[in-house]
C-alpha cells in the first residue's frame, strides 16, 4: 500500500490521479489532498471519497472545516509546502504554475519521493532543487520526461547521444497566419485535453520550450544535446538517440494515466493504467521539424535555459502573465511569445541575478511579473 499527498487534486491531473486510486484501492491509500480551493465542492467530495485525514486550500477554509469535521484542514498560501513535508511513500505535485516550486523543494527536503507534474518547479528553480536530490527521488509525470526517463533504463547516461522531445504542435501546427487566433481556437487542442495555461502553452510551443528547460534539469545534460520534434499524433512522448546510432522510442496513446500511474507506483507499473495501442488498426505515426519562425518559443526557451541564472524563472513568469492577458483578450496570440522576448531583453540589457533561494525566486519573479504587465498596458493601449 503505497501512501500518496496530492497537491493540487482538483486540476486535471489531480483528478486523474485519484481515478488511478479508486481503480487500484489495494495499491494506494490517499493520506492528504490540496487544492487552491476555488472549486471547494470538489475537493470536499475528493476528502470524503478517499476518506483523506488532510486537507490543504488557499481559500474557502472555513466553509471545507465546516464540511469536513474529522479532517485536519491546513489553510494559507503554504498550506501545500507544510502537506508535502509530511512522511508519506510519494508526493504527487500537480501544481501548475511556479507557485509549485514551495512545495517540491519541501517534499524533496522531507526525504519524501516526488512525482512531478509540476515542470516550472525545475524551470524556475532547477538550480535550487537539483543539488538536494537523490537518485531516483524526483520520478518525472511530464508524459516527455516520463518518456525519456523509461528510455533511459538500464543504459548508461555516457551513451546518451541526445533527448528527442516529442509536441504535437498543438492546434495551429499546419496554420500559416496566427494573427487572428481566437481564444477558442487556442483551447481546442486536437490531441491532449489539459488546463487552459498548459493548453494554451501548447498552442504557442511555449509547453515545449519549458519541458527542454526541464529535461536539462532532470536529465542534467546541456541543451544542445536536448531536441524537440513535432509528432502530431502524440503518441511516441519522446526518445533518446544513443551514441550507436539506435534510438529507442517510449509509445503510449495520448493521455497522462500511464506517467501518473508510474511515477505514484515506481517502480511497479499498474496494470490497466491506460489502453495499450490497437495494432488491429492501421494508424500513421508522423515526424517533423519545428517551423521556429512561426514558434519562437522554442528557442527563446533554449536560449534562457542556456544563459541561465533567473532567465528561466524571469521568461515563465513573464510568459504566465501574457497568457492570463491573452486569456482575458487584452492581447492578440500572436503577441504572447514576442511580448515575452522584450521581457527577456529586458532582463539581458542588465545583470542577470542568480538564484540563492526561494525568496530570490519569488522576488525575480514579481518583478518579471509588474514588467510585464506594464508592457502589456502599453501593447494593449
Ligand atoms: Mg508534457
């Protein structure tokens, strides 16, 4: 019986991994859940079903203590940090947002193993959780760095030729002019179903540009052995090419079932996580290269990862700003990924800090976060 804390347990993954619990019952024995609190009914609901002994909100405390006596509720913006210290077999941070990286430096502090939805953890603060982490702590949820990770067994890492990151290329991977997009348009992914930022990360290639970031961190190989190639169907999640010439590919169809249900059950795989392929049925799997033109976000992400220090944290939180602006129409999608390149030269026109702590991430980040929205103001205006 392996017991699992999930943060973050009414997003998508959240939800997901619980479906994996009530399917295997003699496997896993959910010990706490949190959640922002937004969706309060949910999570509630979550607690009761799982028969969870505690709960983590931001808000809406005092209405989840009133529906659930017998449980402890830990409320505040450290509420998830505080759970993911408590003894337990595997955290599962299904964070989104940077906001996670509290809460995977203390899981990883507490000795605690770390399944990892949560990429902007290492993309702002990779050089902070990297140091404190022992083998085989952090077991990757990302369904590429999953992907790469079963790739990667019972090989030796001097073998490595390079990572091969697989993108669907998201909705407008065959659309030549992204100057009128809408907002519909952007959410509708054809393959993935996943949160608006992620969705909408995935419609520019900015989700890719952060996952190379976070393949560096992971897999600790520099970024020019680190490539991204688009897969529309979205099945191979990604590869590694071996200095032998042989590339050895990791497929699944497309859904996070199989990732979570390896990272929560390391290192047994659970039987039924998800649908195998059906060979009965002719299918086409298809390879090409990313149009940077048309995706800037790939390598303006390659290009912070390489200079380092604060830039990745400064281009996530610039990049987390502009979608919320994208999303409320203040600006057009085809002003996301430039307006997030002036913020990076912003910051390159000075001194890049680097990262000493959590608070110098926090404190870079809010500073990212008011330039960009002023430059929001001005594009907008
Ligand atoms: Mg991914």
């Amino acid at each position: 019986m392996r017991k699992v804390i999930i943060l973050g347990s009414t997003g998508s993954i959240g939800v997901q991994a619980l479906e994996i619990v009530e399917a295997n019952p003699e496997l896993f024995e959910v010990l706490a859940i949190t959640a922002a609190g937004s969706d309060p009914e949910l999570l509630i609901a979550q607690a009761n079903k799982y028969g969870v002994k505690t709960v983590g909100v931001v808000k809406n405390a005092d209405l989840i203590r009133q529906a659930l006596p017998d449980v402890t509720v830990i409320d505040g913006a450290e509420a998830s940090t505080e759970i993911a210290a408590l003894k337990c077999d595997v955290v599962l941070n299904a964070i989104t947002g940077s906001i996670g990286l509290g809460p995977t430096l203390a899981a990883i502090k507490a000795g605690n193993q770390l399944a990892l939805a949560n990429k902007e953890s290492l993309v702002a603060g990779g050089d902070l959780v990297m140091p404190l982490v022992k083998p085989n702590q952090i077991l990757p949820v990302d369904s590429e760095h999953s992907a790469i990770w079963q790739c990667l067994q019972g090989n030796h890492a001097t073998d490595i030729s390079k990572l091969v990151l697989t993108a669907s290329g998201g909705p407008f991977r065959d659309r030549e002019d992204l100057s009128g997009v809408t907002l519909d348009e952007a959410l509708a992914h054809p393959t993935w179903s996943m949160g608006p930022v992620v969705t909408i990360n995935s419609a520019t290639l900015m989700n890719k540009g952060l996952e190379i970031i976070e393949a560096h961190h992971l897999f600790n190989l520099p970024y020019s052995q680190i490539e991204a190639v688009i897969h529309p169907q979205s099945i191979v999640h990604s590869m590694v090419e071996y200095k032998d010439g042989s590339t050895i590919a990791q497929a699944s169809p497309p859904n996070m079932m199989g990732p979570i249900a390896l990272a929560i059950n390391y290192p047994h795989r659970t039987a039924g996580a998800t649908a195998p392929i059906d060979w009965s049925k002719s299918s086409t799997w298809s390879f090409a290269p990313i149009d940077a033109k048309r995706f800037p976000a790939v390598d303006l992400a390659r290009h912070c990862g390489h200079i380092g220090g604060a830039l990745p944290a400064i281009f996530n939180a610039a990049n987390e700003v502009v979608v919320a602006a994208f999303i409320t129409g203040k600006i057009a999608f085809n002003e996301i990924i430039s307006t997030v390149a002036k913020i990076v030269e912003q910051y390159e026109g000075g001194t890049i800090p680097t990262l000493r702590d959590l608070s110098d991430v926090s404190a870079i980040e809010e500073d990212a976060r008011k330039k960009t929205s002023l430059l929001i103001t001005k594009v907008a205006s």
